[in-house]
C-alpha cells in the first residue's frame, strides 16, 4: 500500500463480523495499481450503531462504504435515495456519497453473483437458495435475470422468510418465475434438493473454521446424500477456500462454484460508482485475495 498521507481518504466496510473479510486486501490492491489515494478499512460495527456510524463516517468525508453480513437490509434505513435495483430488492451492500452529507443505497451483489454463471444456461430450471437474508435477496434477482423456472427459499425464521417472498414475488411474477418460501427446519426438504439445477448457500455456515464439520455444511450432513450430480453447489462464501460443503460436492462430481469471483465483482462494481472510473484491475483483485488465502 502506498504511505497514507493526510490528502488520503477513507473508504471501507461495515459488517459483523469482519475479520474474514478479504475486502481491505483486494480493495486496497485495486486503488494502487488505480493511483487512487484511498485506503479501504474494515469496520466492526453492530447494527445498534449502524445510524451513527454511517453519518459519522459521511460528515467526515468517507469515499464509500461497503456493508455486509447483517447490515444489508438494516442499512436502509441510513440511505437518502436507493438505486433501482437496490429497491426492487431492499438491500443495499454499497453507500455511495451523495450532497448534504448524505449516503445513495446501492447494490452491486446481483451483478457480482451472476458472474460466475455468465455461461451456464439456466432457462428453466430449478434453483434453491438457502437462506434468506440480505445477499439472498440479490441471489434471487440474479436468478430472475437468469430466467429460470422456479426459485425456492430455504429459511428457518417463518416471518422474514414470508416478507422476502412476498418481496421477491412482485418481481418475479413479470418474469413468469415461481417463488416459494420454505420452511426447513419444519418441513422434508429432501426432493427439493434431488431436484434442484443449482443450489446457492447464502448463509455464513461454513465460514466459520473453528465449528465440527456438521456444523459447517448448511441444513446438515445427511440431507446431501440425496444430490444428484447434474446440480451446480455456489457457495456465496470465499474463506475458506472451498467451503466443507462444497468440498461435499465435489466428492458427488457437482460442479462447485465458490464466492471468489463475486466477490471481486461486486468490489469492482463498488469502485467504478465511488470513483467514476470504468478500468478496473479485477485481477489484480482476484490475485491479491487468492495469494491472502494462501497465507
Ligand atoms: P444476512 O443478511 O445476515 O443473512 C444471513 C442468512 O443466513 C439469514 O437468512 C439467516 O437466517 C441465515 N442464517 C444465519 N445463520 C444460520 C444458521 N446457523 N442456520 C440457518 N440459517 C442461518 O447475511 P448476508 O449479508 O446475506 O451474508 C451471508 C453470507 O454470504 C456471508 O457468509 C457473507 O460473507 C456471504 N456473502 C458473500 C458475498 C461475496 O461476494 N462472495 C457477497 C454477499 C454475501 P436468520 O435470519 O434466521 O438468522
């Protein structure tokens, strides 16, 4: 990183936990080969503070903020204006400046989550997604975009899960696509997963690396026994690098996608509306995390 002199601004992330995050790493590598003076720093902030933090760090002339797990609905509220689609969806995991000392909601997850998918043809078919919270909401516009036959939401909390599908279906429903919230810790999930074309893990299970292994792969170890190969496992997480679950996958010869290539995305995206400027160096970004995962 070049010397942080007193002309050099801040930009950075807002989440808990942050630790893991391989954002400072990719960002900051971005700005110097960029020539942007700017440095990128990861802020634990508890969504109790989250107003304050935000309009602390507008007043003194923050650059732009990413926001990330639980802050990506919470965060609306800090938001003077929101993006098109971060309002179809209503979350935000970018805050750009605006006038007066104000933050613009963005979201650059739905463009970040269908870049490893580019070339996969997914007309049609059948997606799962567990977990229904803030990224969630991104995946399932994503999958929208994507033009497939029917999404179905795996939550355990019945109350966000009937807001988020309520949500989602206005939008899907111009689209003809299907959505449907379920309940997994009530319900037998098991021919949902035989018949999913993809299934996309949106929870933070399998981020952490001190938990046993049961507790490491989402909805259970038994459930997987039922995956067909023909299924595509995307893990929205990146560290570590593959997750137990899409390792499990890999062992059923899935195709397995892991949350790298989003991640790098949705920064690059977040770097072009904060800076204006179109070049981007993604694999500079790509390279630094991957060589930080090494470590
Ligand atoms: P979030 O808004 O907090 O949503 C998390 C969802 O997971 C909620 O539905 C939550 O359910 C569920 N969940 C959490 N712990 C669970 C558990 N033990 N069992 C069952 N469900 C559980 O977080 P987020 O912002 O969507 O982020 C989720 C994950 O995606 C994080 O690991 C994040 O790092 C990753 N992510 C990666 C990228 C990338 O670029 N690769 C981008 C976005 C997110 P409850 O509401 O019931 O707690």
């Amino acid at each position: 990183m070049s010397t942080i002199t007193g002309k050099t601004s801040l930009v950075g992330l807002l989440g808990q936990p942050v630790n893991h995050s391989l954002s400072p790493i990719m960002h900051n590598a971005a700005y110097e080969e960029m020539g942007l003076d700017w440095c990128y720093v990861a802020f634990p902030c508890d969504t109790k503070n989250l107003k304050k933090v935000t309009t602390a760090l507008r007043v003194i002339n923050c650059k732009g903020l990413n926001v990330t797990i639980p802050h990506k609905q919470e965060v609306l509220k800090a938001c003077n204006s929101l993006t098109a689609i971060a309002n179809d969806i209503k979350a935000v995991n970018t805050l750009i400046p605006e006038k007066n000392n104000q933050w613009i909601g963005a979201n650059t997850d739905v463009e970040g989550f269908l870049m490893p998918l580019k070339d996969k043809n997914l007309i049609n078919k059948n997606a799962v997604v567990i977990g229904c919270g803030g990224s969630a909401r991104a995946v399932a516009m994503g999958l929208n975009n994507l033009n497939v036959k029917k999404i179905t939401i795996l939550g355990r909390n019945e109350t966000s899960l009937n807001i988020f599908v309520n949500n989602m279906k206005n939008i899907l429903s111009k689209n003809n696509i299907l959505i449907e919230g379920i309940n997994h810790e009530k319900l037998n999930i098991s021919a949902y997963i035989e018949e999913a074309d993809l299934i996309i893990n949106t929870t933070p299970i399998g981020m952490n690396r001190k938990t046993t292994e049961e507790k490491s792969i989402p909805l259970g170890r038994k459930i997987w026994d039922s995956l067909s190969k023909k299924t595509i496992l995307y893990d929205l997480i990146y560290s570590p690098r593959p997750t137990n679950w899409l390792k499990l996958g890999a062992q059923s010869n899935c195709l397995t996608i892991d949350g790298l290539d989003m991640l790098v995305e949705q920064g690059a995206l977040s770097i072009k509306l904060w800076s204006g400027f179109n070049d981007v160096p993604t694999e500079t970004m790509k390279s630094s995390a991957k060589k930080h995962l090494m470590v």
